[in-house]
C-alpha cells in the first residue's frame, strides 16, 4: 500500500469517526427531547388534572351548602307540621274521651233514666269545642307552612346557567382544535368526472354520469376522489367535514404523491403509504393506512366528523366533532411531503348515498402553535 493510500485511507477513516460522533451526538439530543417531551406532557397533564379536580371540588362544596339550606329548611316545615299534626292529635283525644263519656251516659238512661241528673251538658260546653277546633283548624292550615319556593326556582335557575357556562367551554378541546382551523377549497381539477364540486369548491357529490372533462395528471380517473387546492407543510391544521345522512363516505389526508390513475389499491385513500383516512361503509367505521385496516368500535352515524393533523407531532387525528370524541389517531413520524385534505362521498350506495360531503369552513384563523 503507497503512503498517499494510507494517508487517503486514515483521511477517510478520520472523516467517518466524526461523522459517526456527529450522529451519535444527535441520537443524545433526540432521546433528550423525547424525555423532556414526556416530563412536559406529564406535567401539563398532571396541571390539568388538578384543575378538573379543583373544579369539582368547588362545585361539590357548592352543592353540600346549597343542600345544606334546603334541607335546613325543610327541616324546619316538617318540624312545624309535626307540632301542628300533635296539636290537632290531642284535640282529637280530647273530644274522643269527651264522646266516650256522653256514650256512657246516654247508655245508661236507657237503663236508669235517673242518671241523667248526674251529667250536665251545657249548650256553653259545645260552643267552646266548636271554638276550639275552629281555632286550631284555621291555625293549622296546611298552607301555612311553605318551602321557599321563590329560592328553589331562583337556586334552580342559577344551576342552569352555571350548566349553560360550563357546556359553552366543553369541550374544552374543541376550542383548541377550532383555533387550528384552516379554510380550504376543493381542486376541481383532481377530482373524479363522476364527482360535482359546488360552486364554493366546499363539496363533492357523487352523479352517475361521467362528465366529460380534460384528462389532467392530477385528476383521479378511478377512485372517488378529490383533494384540496391548498396544502400545508408546517404547523397544525383542523377541518370539520359534514357526513349528515350519508352511509357510505371516507376522508382524510394524503400526500400529493398519492397514485391517480388506474385501479392500483394505492390510489384509495388509505390504502397506500401516501394517505390516511377513516371509512364509513354499511354502518362501520375503519381506520385506513398503508392498506392496514382498523375497525373501530362505532356504531352511530355520526354527522360532522374533524381531522386534525400535526406537523410537530407527526399527528392524524380524526375525531367526532360534536363532542370531540377521538375515533382514531395516527402516528404518522415526520412527514415527507405536503399533505391535502382529500375526500371521497361514495356510490350512490343503493340510492341511500346521494346527499354531497361538505367541508365545514370556518373564519378561524390558523395556529402554527
């Protein structure tokens, strides 16, 4: 071996060594990251947690005073109905005994008259009982002892409000995600001939008929697709889509690389490694990815369904939008390229498919957070 080969060698040797460190300080740094990302979720979350907790504990003290005074006061009537419900007791004993005695002297004269002079009966007698139980009937109206009804709806309607505030910020996520939205428009020159696209460029519809339009690279010739114009390659984006009354639809997000052309399984959404996607089919819903199938336990036909995607997080989230109940989430790594929002309505599916899937936009201005 010549001294140039060896130095050239040792040069090379050299070289890859610091290369190597160079990766292997790299590799540190990221697993670094990665612990310091899962200390700050944990802290966030353990942060969040106890704000919940705070909360309840608020609202539970609220509750065990609010009770605490109706059942005060509940107390007190039913306290004040007892005295008044003895009180007409012992009238009634009291006459009870005063008719045992007058059964007693009217039973015995029948047998010996004489004992009449015994009892004497005054008319003054019966008009002080007529008295007393007039008195005590007026004193003992039952509709003189009340529950502060005035409070109860004042309690009641103070109750609701506080619902009506606490349903107006829940989810809490979905005020988050809404930050993230980002207004797109459909590209009519990707779509299916069989797809019409509105006016607005904010749905598809499945016809029956092939239109006659331009045979464009970009254009889907088999599948039922269509994508959006904008794409986003940074950041993190929301969009709601409304599926009302259809039974067969599947959205998602793709790259722009996602096959167009033929009948490769790759140019359905999901199906290849360019796009993910949720599928709704005969009432059941699937996760697609790389061809790999999720089935997820949903059975009720959802209306408005949100897909978010996070370029920091590597993230394809798709959710139920109304109540922001997650169906199914993807972990996507880094992505390679752009990504599009890209849908598909469907078939006519038997007739029961007609109705257009339709992109929610909002005003909502986009968060690269």
């Amino acid at each position: 071996m010549s001294r140039f080969s060896k130095e050239t060698l040792e040069k090379h040797q050299e070289c890859l060594k610091k290369q190597r460190e160079a990766v292997k300080y790299r590799l540190k740094k990221l697993a670094a990251r990665q612990s310091e990302i899962t200390k700050k979720s944990s802290a966030i979350r353990e942060g969040i947690i106890r704000k919940y907790q705070e909360i309840q504990t608020v609202l539970e003290e609220d509750l065990r005073i609010t009770l605490s005074h109706l059942e005060m006061e509940e107390r007190a009537a039913v306290s004040a109905l007892d005295g008044l419900m003895e009180r007409n007791c012992s009238l009634i004993q009291e006459i009870e005994q005063d008719l045992a005695r007058l059964t007693l002297a009217l039973d015995q004269t029948s047998t010996e008259p004489d004992t009449m002079s015994f009892f004497s009966y005054p008319e003054q007698e019966d008009t002080e009982t007529v008295n007393r139980v007039t008195d005590l009937l007026n004193q003992s109206d039952p509709r003189s002892v009340n529950l502060d009804e005035a409070k109860a709806e004042q309690i009641l309607s103070l109750t609701n409000s506080m619902l009506l505030l606490i349903c107006s910020q829940t989810p809490l996520i979905k005020k988050l995600l809404n930050s993230y939205s980002s207004e797109v428009h459909l590209d009519p020159e990707t779509a299916h001939p069989k797809l019409i696209i509105s006016p607005k460029r904010d749905s598809a519809a499945y016809t029956d008929t092939w239109q006659q339009l331009p045979d464009l690279p970009g254009r889907f010739d088999t599948t039922l697709n269509v994508i959006s114009l904008q794409s986003f390659s940074f950041g993190r984006h929301y969009w709601e889509i409304d599926v009302t009354g259809k039974t067969y639809w599947e959205l998602g997000i793709t790259y722009p690389s996602i096959p167009r052309k033929g009948t490769s399984e790759d140019c359905w959404l999901g199906r290849g490694a360019e796009s993910w996607c949720v599928e709704f089919f005969d009432g059941e819903y699937t996760a697609w990815h790389g061809g790999v199938p999720h089935q997820l336990p949903f059975t009720k036909r959802f209306c408005r369904i949100g897909v978010l995607c996070s370029f920091p997080a590597g993230l394809v989230t798709f959710l139920e939008a109304e109540k922001m109940t997650p169906l199914f989430s993807f972990c996507a790594g880094i992505f390679s390229e752009c990504l599009h929002l890209a849908l598909c309505p469907g078939h006519d599916h038997n007739g029961n498919n007609v109705k257009p899937i339709v992109i929610c936009n909002t005003s909502s201005p986009t968060s690269d957070l």
